[in-house]
C-alpha cells in the first residue's frame, strides 16, 4: 500500500490530508472520507487504508485546519474536551466545506494514480450534510454516504434536504436508531425530499444502534452494524465508480 500525507492549498491556508492507495498499478477511483466531529486521528487514517485495500485512492482531510493543529485523544474523552470538540465542530460551515472540496477534487486530479472520472464520498456525524452538500455542488460526486449525520434536515437555507435537486449521484444515508442529536423526523423527511427529487437512493434506521456505531474506539460500537454499513459502502462505490484493483 501507497501512503502520504500532503498539503493542499486553499485560500483559507494549507489543508493537511492523508492518501492511501494499493501498491500496485492504478489508476483507482477516488474516494473522499471527510473527518467525524472529533477530528483527524489514527482510527480515520486505518478506515482509509481499509478503502485502498478495496482498490479505492481514498483521501482524509483535516477539516479543522483553519483553526490551527488540533488533535482529540477521544480514548481519553472528558467534558472539558467534548467542550472543544463541539467549539470546533460549530466552526466549519457547508459552505467552506465545499470549497476545500474543490481544492481537494483538483488534488486527485493531479495524482497518477487516480483515474478521472466519479468519485465516492462519505461522511460521518458532522460531516453527514457535508458530503450531501458536496454531491449536490459537485457532478463528478456519483456515490455519497451519510452515516448518522447530523443537522441533514434543518430550517436553515442551507440544509442540505433542500439541495436534493441537484444531487446527480446516488446516496445512502445511515442512521442510528438512539441518536439524541438526531430528531425522529430527520430520516422520513429526508427520504421525502430524495424521493420527490428522483435521487437514488437508501435511507435507514440500523436497527440496535447508537450514534458512532461504525467506530471501534467508543463505547456505542456495534460490530455486526458497522461491518454491514461497510458492505453497503463497498457495492455503492462499485456500482458508481467501478472497484478497483
């Protein structure tokens, strides 16, 4: 396997990424894995590897770049330090997050090893209406998955439910069944607003889960879940960008 880290220049400053790809000749289709609230660390750089070993370029950015360096123990997670983690979850707007998109976009392009052409997206937690966001902005986003994401409907002009006209790609949105920071009716009026669109799509409930259930390092891990959503992101990326090698 191919790993580097870089910086991608943005007009905010320079955004640390990650990129991992499989050693053997490419070219591969691109992946985006964008960063849950707690931020850039180990467990999102093992999940990018985990991509590239199923013959995807994935690329994790660090959205929190504009705030500085900033790195979260979550083994060690306090009330002070979810304090934080919230602070810097606030600062990112869809917006911005859309333009370091498209510094990110023309970064794959410049990388031998990426094949031109669809790319996939996923997102978790904060970056649920990110990646929605970015499939809506993008035509080249032809696979986006949401895993229980957060503010997806909202009454803000910017919610990314409104956006789903222009989603030219097909989307799954996982959500979990106890998700206090998820209102109940969040998953049928977002499925409401993809079918009205003709966006292909999934929407679900995971029943037995809690809000972080594909992430092995917390408490709400849920194994037999998080091994299917994976399964479930694999045939996406298949059926959109073609697998790799």
């Amino acid at each position: 396997m191919i790993e580097r880290d870089a910086l991608i220049p943005t007009k905010y400053g320079s955004m640390p990424v990650f990129a991992a790809c499989p050693s053997a000749p490419g070219p591969y289709p691109a992946v985006i894995l964008y960063m849950d609230a707690p931020g850039f660390r180990e467990e999102l750089r093992n999940m990018a590897r985990r991509m590239a070993k199923h013959g995807y370029y994935c690329l994790l950015p660090d959205l929190y770049y504009r705030l500085g360096t900033l790195r979260f123990d979550v083994s060690r997670r306090t009330e002070a330090m979810s304090v934080l983690i919230r602070g810097a979850m606030r600062s990112l707007s869809n917006a911005e997050v859309v333009d370091d998109t498209g510094g990110m976009i023309a970064f794959l392009d410049a990388q031998e090893q990426v094949s031109p052409g669809p790319i996939g997206c996923v997102g978790h937690c904060m970056s649920g209406p990110f990646v929605t966001t970015v499939a809506a902005r993008f035509s080249r986003v032809r696979a986006v998955a949401s895993l229980y994401g957060v503010d997806m409907v909202t009454d803000k002009p910017d919610s990314p439910h409104l956006l789903a006209a222009q989603i030219q790609g097909e989307l799954y949105a996982g959500f979990a069944e106890v998700d206090p920071s998820v209102p109940a009716h969040v998953a049928p009026d977002l499925k409401a607003a993809l079918e009205k669109a003709g966006v292909r799509h999934e929407v679900e409930v995971v029943p037995g889960t809690h809000h972080g259930y594909c992430f092995a390092a917390r408490p709400d891990y849920n194994p037999v879940a998080s091994e299917a959503t994976w399964d479930k992101l694999m045939d996406l990326f298949a059926r959109n960008l073609g697998r790799g090698a």
